[in-house]
C-alpha cells in the first residue's frame, strides 16, 4: 500500500517537525519543518524539500547554497508526529555554514560552542 503523507500528524499550522541525520556519520545536522506537500515533493524528487515559516513558501534544501540534502530514507516516529529524514548532505546544513546546526553546549551551566 503506498504512503500516504496525510496519515501523518501535524500540528495547527499543518506542519511537523522533520529531523535531518547524515545517514552514513549518523550526525543529527538540523530541524526544520515539512508540511504534506513537502513530504510528498521530497519523495518523489529525492530532493529535500522543507516548508519555510519565515517566508511561507517551499524550501528545496541547498537551491541558493548549493549545500543540497539528498534524501536516503524517510521515517516517521511511534505517535507519526515527527519525522527522520537520513540524508546525504553536500557541505554545510546550517545557515550559519557550520555542518551541523546543533554546535552549542550547555556545559557546568554555560552555552558553550562546541
């Protein structure tokens, strides 16, 4: 039976939170959001595709940077409120140009870049 993205629970803004994983370091590299549409054009292109609050609008992943998510297995967890997608990522995930959009830690009670 196909997958069907509206089976999925999204929030009252009809997204749900999508995780990005480098699927060969395992490397958790940002979040973002998708909504059903996204979901399904990042399936059928293989290119990740996330829905942007800021501008409201798609956001094919790396289209102005170069820095593109290339997508190697979609997941969604146990209550379908979340998604993992592993990827394959060219350059850096975060805006910032780090590869990874988690580098501050919370270390004896400081923010810390790691």
């Amino acid at each position: 039976m196909p997958f069907d993205p509206a089976t999925l629970t999204y929030n009252d803004a009809g997204l749900i939170p999508a995780i990005a994983q480098d699927a060969t370091s395992q490397e958790v590299l940002m979040l973002a959001w998708m909504n059903a549409e996204s979901i399904a054009q990042t399936l059928q292109s293989g290119q990740v595709t996330y829905w942007s609050r800021s501008r409201q609008a798609f956001w094919a992943k790396g289209a102005t940077s170069g820095n593109v998510q290339k997508l190697v297995e979609m997941r969604f967890d146990c209550d379908s409120d979340c998604l993992l997608l592993m990827v394959d990522q060219t350059g850096a995930a975060c805006h910032t140009g780090r590869r990874s959009c988690f580098f501050t830690a919370i270390q004896d009670g400081e923010a810390v870049e790691v």
